[in-house]
C-alpha cells in the first residue's frame, strides 16, 4: 500500500490514565434489556439511525447501548474480513489518488459498513478520502460514527490489567485504540481467560501492554462450535 493510512481521530496521549476520569464496565444484560424496549431512549434502532445520520448529540451513555447493544443485533459477526477491503488497497497501491479514486474508496468502504457499521478501518479509511476530496459534510458524518465507538470503549477502562480492561466487541478495535492513544503493537499478543493482552514498544509512561476484555467475540464463536 502506498499510501499509509493513520487514524485520524486523535486524543491527547495520556488523556485516558488521568485518575479524575470514572470507568464503567458494560453491563451486557441491562444494555440487552434497555435497547430492546422501543420506550426507552437507549432503543437500538433509534441509536442506530441516529448514529447512521452522523448525530453528535448522542450522549456517552447512548453511545455506549450503541455500540455495547451491537453483539445482541442478528448481523454481529466479530471475525472475518470483506473482499471490498481488498479492493480499497487496490487503489490505495495508485501512485497519485484522483477524485475517482477518492470516490472508489468512500463506496468500497460504505459497502463494507453496510455489513459491518462499526467497521473502524472502514469509516477511517472513508475519513481519509473525504478529507482528501474536500466533502467537509461526509467527512464530518464519518468522524462523528467514529467518535461513537472510541468514547464507547475508551469510557469502559484504561487497559492497565485485567480488572480495568477496556472492552471491546470487535478484536480489530484493540489495535485502533492503541493506534489512538499513541503507542505501538509490539506484536505479542496472549489470551489471558477473556482478556487479549496485547504488548506495546518501550514508552514514556513504561507501560508494558493494555488488557481488552474480549467476551462477546470468545461468546460468538463458542456459538458457532457449539
């Protein structure tokens, strides 16, 4: 790939191990049961669209259902990879990008959230060629359901151990979460129980690697082997 993509959602590094800020840890059957009551505020489909439209005024917790309440919606699949991912990097392997190209990479990257909306490479690699190609209303969509899935799992715990993983419900979104908070994949990972630790390069802060809480992925495929 010629063209190196970084996320563009940015925070301050070390924002997340401030001591002022409260963790909460998903609790998966209250979020089952409140997403599924079209009374509720925290009702999926009304998240959905509203997360669907680029809405930022989706409050933490709203975006915490959202995202959380993702592994309870009949197309949750946290493994496998799209072929139109395959087909980004084709024109990302272009050694100059025109506007087609740009447009490629938005329609590719909008087929595979199609089937995955919390898709993080996808909305980041859509970000990208938004930027690129001056569509300031698309990309500002695009930020925005991105936003959603890191204060979702940035809100669950700072990933220092086990007792204050951050969960995710995607295995990709660790690598994403590293990626934004500014440290690198040392290229060690162990599953620890329900725990991927994931090791990262020497640091300022000497912290040796972050701990995800994997759950709903293990749960999946224990469902599929069943």
């Amino acid at each position: 790939m010629k063209h190196q993509i970084l996320f563009l959602f940015i925070i301050i590094p070390g924002l997340i191990f401030s001591q002022s800020i409260k963790f909460e840890k998903p609790n998966y059957k209250k979020i089952e049961k409140e997403i599924s009551q079209e009374e509720s505020n925290f009702y999926y489909k009304s998240l959905f669209e509203r997360y669907q439209n680029g809405d930022t005024t989706l409050n933490l917790q709203e975006k915490r259902h959202l995202y959380y309440g993702e592994i309870f919606q009949d197309n949750y699949s946290p493994f496998g990879t799209s072929d139109y991912t395959d087909s980004i990097n084709i024109v990302l392997n272009n050694n100059t990008l025109t506007d087609t190209d740009y447009q490629n990479i938005i329609r590719f990257s909008d087929l595979i959230l199609l089937n995955n909306p919390f898709d993080l490479q996808a909305l980041n690699y859509a970000l990208f060629a938004c930027d690129k190609s001056g569509q300031k209303d698309l990309s500002d969509k695009k930020y925005a359901q991105m936003n959603v899935i890191f204060d979702a799992v940035l809100s669950s715990g700072d990933g220092l151990k086990k007792e204050s993983a951050f969960y995710v419900i995607y295995i990709s979104h660790e690598y994403a979460v590293l990626n934004i908070l500014g440290f690198e994949f040392a290229g060690q990972q162990s599953l620890i129980e329900h725990y991927d630790f994931l090791k990262v390069n020497n640091n300022k802060y000497h912290i040796e690697g972050f701990y995800f809480d994997v759950s709903p992925s293990l749960n999946h495929l224990n469902e599929i082997y069943k």
